[in-house]
C-alpha cells in the first residue's frame, strides 16, 4: 500500500489554485487553538496556582498548577484517537471545524470560572474538566490540519505548504503571550481578580471568525479519493496499532523532543524565570514575544529548506542540533541574566524547534496510507505531547528542585533530541528524499 496517495484526476490544477487558501485556512484555525491552548499554561505559570490552589506551598502550588496543564496534555491522545477515527471516516474538514468550537466553549468558560475563594474545590476540579477539553480539541486539530494542507499540496511543496498550520503555533503563542503581556500591566489586584480572564473570554471572537473559515474550505482531495474507492476503514486505530505499529512508535519518538523543548519554554521558564530569578513577568514575556515573532518567519523557511534537502534529512540535524545546544541553552536561561535569557529562548524558539517542527506535516504524513492519516498521525504527535509536553513542567520543576540547577534539565532535552534525529532517520522517506 503507498504511504502517499496519489491525487484524483482532474483535480491537480484546482488544487494548485486553492492551495494557499487551504494552508491559510489550517493556519488561522491553529494559531486559534493554539492560543486557547497555551492561554491556559501561560496563567498557569502565572496565576493559577495563587487562584485556584491557595492553600499550598507555593512549589507545591505550582506543580498542581503544571498538573492541570498537564491533564489537558494527557487528554490529547484520547482526542487523536476520537477526531482521528472520524476524521478518517467522515472526513478531515468537518473534524477540523468541531475540534475548533469545542476548543472555543472549553476556554471562554475558563475565562468564567469561580476561583477557589469562591466556591472551595469545586473550582480546581472544574478547571482540570475544562482543560481536559481543551485536550480532547486540541488532539484532534493538529493532525487534521497538517493533513489539510499537505494532502491539498503538489509533492514539490509538501513540506512548505505542510508548514502553513506549523505557523499558527507561534502566532497563537504572540496572541496568547502578547494578550497576557497587556493585562499584566494592570496593577497586581487587578490582574489577579479579573484581568487574567480577558484573554480566555476575548478568544470567543477568534472562534467565530475561525469557524467561518473553515466553512469555506473544500475537503481534502485524498480524502475522496479513499471515498471513491471505498477503502475507508472500520476502526482505523486497530489498523495503525495492529498494521502501522512501527511508523507509529517512531513519529512518537520523533515529536518527543519538539514538544518537550517547547513546553519546557513555553511553561516551565516562564515560572523559572519569575518565581527564581527575579524577572517581573513583562520581562519573561517579552522573550517569549521575541522568540514567537522570529518563529513565524523561521518555520516556513525551514518548510521550504525541507523541500530542497528533504523534510526526514532536515529532521535528523535538527534534532543532532538540539541535543548539542540543549545544555547551553538552558545554563543561559538560568544563568539570572536577562539578557542572556532573551537570547536563549530566542534561538530555542526560532532555531531548534522549527527544525523540527515545520517538516512534520510532509514526513509523518509518509508515514502512513491516506485511510489511515489521521489516526497515524494524530495518535503519534498526541501521545508524544502527553508523554512530553505533558510532563515537560512537571519533570523541568522536579529537577530543578533536586539539583538547584537547570542544567539537568537540559541534559533530559539533549537526550531526547538525540531519540528525535534516531527515529526520523528510521522513518520512510518522503516523495523528494
């Protein structure tokens, strides 16, 4: 069976003509995730654990914080497994507009929640039930979307065009970062009672907006082609699990150290940098900013690079590059200067993690046979994010707390990127490779 199906006849010049609409199309509908989704882990680095954990000591407040977030993270496979069988039998397109209106419900009613002064724990447990949500959304969204825009391009832009949703990650991180930077400028009672909501209730326009564009893209191409042909599948996971299991355990192992390394920076040195060294909260979040700014630049072009080297080659030296600059990065970050902090999270941002992250669409897609992409692909980035994403904060502030030092957790991302460059290099190649 071939891991690409070839495109419907009659269809390749429509396809070229719409190809750019339907990458802007996934870009949008992510970057809105993405800024719901990590709307949440910013507040938990910031506020959650004074609102809906007051009870704890404060690093034990924070770690239940990073354990909500981390809930959503452990949700996300479940969400592949849900949007991925539906998406493989009803259709990518009408997946993709659910994923984003349940995504959009879950974080306008965070942005509602009673905290823990008003209504005891029943707030910490509504809070984890809304993120698990947000999960559910969220491991839907990403696979449909790379496929959404890969299936839909020519193979000599694949990876390019493949890349377009990959962009909608650091835009969601600049509306997300950026929303915060705003109402942290409020004064400190302010913020805490109710300018931390603004950014979650604010997102319900992005919602709307998404939703109406997705409406208006067409399905994918290969998609209806498994229609015409009737090869789509009864439980399509079975299939991955029982047929695919070795493309499947290696785009786990691949996604492994992308997700840690943006988790560890997206969530963890936020916090690191706030509670340890001394940074006032504009000040980790302008790093943030400035690393998000460059990504959105630095994700096509390493698109683009993929399509000339190959998506699986650029794959392997990104992750050799991270596991050499991982512990360097991390010393800068705790090395308790702002500028130095600032230039790590910069190139951890917009170097290290778009090596990796912008061939994902074109090479995971290989992977698998077109009946069978989106549990494959949905199922091995999700359950890479909960076992790395998701316990990326969790494990960055137990390290640091037995050691006093960040340096190990460089050490555990080094590692990581060295599983990374491994399992691309076992993976099939793609069409230009």
């Amino acid at each position: 069976m071939n891991s690409i199906a070839p495109p419907l006849q009659g269809t390749a010049g429509k396809k070229h003509q719409s190809v750019w609409k339907i990458g802007a199309a996934t870009m949008v509908g992510t970057a809105i995730e993405a800024f719901d989704f990590l709307a949440y882990g910013t507040a938990a680095a910031l506020v959650f654990n004074k609102l809906f954990f007051p009870n704890f000591d404060p690093t034990v407040g924070t770690l239940a914080a990073f354990g909500t977030f981390a809930s959503g993270m452990l949700a996300r496979p479940l969400g592949g497994i849900i949007f991925g069988h539906y998406g493989d039998r009803l259709g990518r397109k009408s997946m993709l507009t659910l994923s984003l209106l349940m995504m959009g419900i879950c974080t306008v009613l965070i942005g509602m929640l009673p905290t823990y002064e008003s209504i005891g724990l029943w707030a910490a447990v509504l809070l984890v039930l809304l993120r698990i949500g947000q999960g559910l959304s969220f491991g839907g969204e990403l696979g449909g979307a790379m496929l959404m825009a890969v299936e839909h391009a020519p193979p000599k832009w694949r990876s390019l065009v493949g890349s377009m949703p990959q962009m909608g990650a650091p835009i969601g991180v600049l509306l997300s970062s950026g929303a915060f930077a705003l109402v942290t400028q409020l004064p400190e009672s302010s913020f805490l009672s109710w300018g931390w909501r603004l950014p979650f209730l604010a997102s319900a326009v992005l919602i709307v907006l998404g939703v109406f564009i997705r409406m208006k893209v067409e399905e994918s191409p290969e998609f209806m082609q498994v229609k015409v042909h009737r090869k789509t599948a009864v439980l399509p996971a079975r299939e991955v699990v029982v047929a695919h299991l070795k493309p499947l355990l290696l785009t786990i192992g691949g996604k492994l150290a992308e997700v840690t390394l943006i988790y560890t920076v997206l969530v963890f040195s936020i916090s690191y940098a706030t509670s340890r060294l001394g940074f006032s909260r504009s000040d980790a979040l302008h790093a943030l900013i400035a690393g998000s700014a460059a990504m959105v630049f630095t994700i096509p072009a390493s698109g683009w690079l993929a399509d000339k080297v190959g998506a699986r080659r650029l794959y392997v030296f990104g992750g050799l590059l991270l596991a050499l600059m991982a512990v360097p990065l991390f010393q800068a970050i705790g090395s308790g200067s702002l500028t130095a902090y600032t230039v790590a999270m910069v190139l951890a941002l917009s170097l290290n993690y778009p090596l990796m992250f912008a061939p994902q669409s074109n090479l995971y897609a290989a992977q698998f046979p077109a009946e069978l992409r989106y549990s494959g692909i949905s199922i091995g980035i999700q359950f890479a994010a909960a076992i790395g994403g998701g316990l990326a904060p969790i494990i960055a502030a137990t390290l640091v707390a037995k050691y006093s030092s960040i340096v190990p957790v460089g050490v555990y991302v080094a590692v990581l990127g060295v599983v990374a460059a491994v399992s691309a290099w076992l993976m099939r190649p793609t069409a230009n490779e």
